[in-house]
C-alpha cells in the first residue's frame, strides 16, 4: 500500500487495483492501520456551497522518511550496508526534485496553523482546509488544488505549495489561472490565490500582483510574513 502512494495520493479504488484485492475487507482495515500509525494520512474533499464532506477521499504518504527510505535507501540496502554505496550529492538521486515537491507539501500541511497566521485567519473562521480535489464529470472538469482554505466569510485561500530549484517563473500563473476555471466554486465566493515557495519567485510574478500572498517557507516557519 505504501509503495504505491510513494508517487502521489490515491483514492482506494486506485489503491485496491494496483495491489490487486478488494476495495473492502481486509484493505480497510490495513488502511485505517496505516493511517492510525502515521505513516499515511486520508485527506477527505468537501462540497465548497454547503460545506459538507464528500464521500471522496485520498490517501497520502504522509510520513517523509518512509519516502525517503522506500525510494533511496531500501534499493540500496545491501551495498550501504557492505560499505559500498558510492556517495552521491542528493541532487543527483533520480526523482529527487520531484520527491523534494511531495515533501515539501507535507510539511506545509503539517503546519497549517502558522499558516494561517500568516494569511492573518482565525483558527475559529475556518471552515474547511486541506487538500482538495474534484472529479471530471460531464459538467464539471476534473481539478485538484495542493490546499485550500475555506473560512466562514466565504473566502477560498488557493495554496500552491511549490518547491522548485530555480525562481518560479510567471507559468504559475496560467497554471493557477486554469485551476480557477476548472474549479467548481459558487457564486458568492471569492478566490484569493496564494504561493509558497522556498527557492525564490522571479520579480515577474511578484510585479503582477496576481497572489493574495507569496510566502516563503522559512518565513512561515518563522512566522513572519514578507515575500
């Protein structure tokens, strides 16, 4: 179970068809085990107008050293264990941008409250937060947003979590410009589209004022709000 979320989250239909057994049964039960243990987290979506949950759900790998473990270490064990591993710079391991990225929305997720102190919500206006995602239907596209914070003032916070090696260049904003299309948001909502990044955004996007906020993550940390 934990070898196939390694690359993403996944609903457990997706989960039960990769290790090929039953959605039920015995698969819920390791599940739940998994998530009661930590090392996975079940992130539940939500209807945005009643703010009801959905019985839609994901699985997430939540635990980054077990990542990191599965992907570089258990492939390797016996060589580094024969003191034979050659050392490597991490940037040079295959996948490690992309894994940094899974990590990286981890720890954002794992501090949402300074979060919020830097976005300036109450813990009390929220209504909703975490990750969020729709499904394609005939009438509506398929979208999936990295957190969304939905407060009691009928505010929807769309977080882009980014790690990228360079500055993040002005693509970010098509790219969240489609999430806002794709979205199913009611009337009466306003969408304030937010960045946290860690390596930098280029003056490009900070000029457009297209974000509510650009937050770095050390800033968040520190809880300290600047761009």
């Amino acid at each position: 179970i934990v070898l196939t979320l390694l690359n993403g989250s996944l609903e457990r239909g997706d989960i039960a068809k990769k290790i090929n057994r039953m959605v039920g049964g015995d698969l819920s039960a390791y599940l739940d085990n998994l998530v009661a243990s930590g090392f996975i987290s079940r992130d539940y979506t939500w209807h945005i107008k009643d703010k009801k949950l959905s019985k839609l759900s994901r699985y997430r790998l939540s635990d980054n050293y077990l990542r990191f473990y599965l992907k570089y270490i258990k492939p390797q064990k016996n060589i580094i264990e024969n003191n034979k591993y050659k050392v490597l710079t991490l940037s040079n391991l295959e996948g490690w941008s992309s894994m940094l990225g899974f990590q990286f929305e981890n720890l954002v997720v794992s501090n949402k409250e300074r979060l919020y102190k830097c976005l300036n919500i109450s813990c009390d206006d929220v209504e909703r937060a975490g990750p969020f995602f729709q499904r394609k239907t005939p009438k509506a596209q398929g979208c999936q947003v990295d957190f969304l914070i939905q407060t009691k003032t009928t505010v929807l916070y769309v977080c882009e979590i980014k790690f990228s090696r360079n500055e993040i260049k002005r693509d970010i904003i098509r790219e969240m410009e489609r999430k806002q299309s794709a979205m199913s948001v009611p009337k009466g909502f306003s969408w304030l589209p937010v960045l946290i990044h860690v390596n930098g955004v280029h003056d490009s996007v900070v000029d457009s004022n297209y974000f509510f906020r650009i937050i770095n993550f050390s800033d968040l940390l520190n809880d300290r709000q600047r761009h």
